[in-house]
C-alpha cells in the first residue's frame, strides 16, 4: 500500500485516503471536508479488513469525489 491510495467501506458510507504510517500503524483519513475521522490499523489488520471486505480499495477514474 502506498500513501494516497483510496479505499471505500463495505457500505459505501466513506471514503479513506492512506495519508502515512505511524511507527508501523497504517493511518487512514476521510475524504470528506466534514468528517474529521482518522483511524489507525496495523498493516495485518488492515490486510484483514480488505480480505473480509470491509475495506475496498477506490481504484482512480478521473471522477471527482463529491462531499455529500
């Protein structure tokens, strides 16, 4: 995984950005200008998450997100 990448939830209900590690914690941050949520997994939990679905990775189409 690499900074700025993008990953939406199971639900589609947000939409995080990897903004960089802290010590070896991944650290995600919402896209959206309203939500300031930021959460911490470590690289296997994170792993985990994807696996299960949790997660999806948000692959880039040039289409602008839009804040809800």
């Amino acid at each position: 995984m690499h900074k700025g990448e993008c990953f939406i939830t199971k639900d589609s209900s947000a939409i995080y950005r990897l903004v960089g590690r802290w010590g070896k914690a991944l650290v995600l941050s919402s896209v959206s200008d309203s939500d300031e949520t930021v959460l911490m997994y470590s690289p296997a939990e994170f792993e985990e998450l994807l696996g299960t679905e949790q997660f999806r990775k948000l692959y880039p189409t040039g289409i602008k997100i839009k804040d809800k």
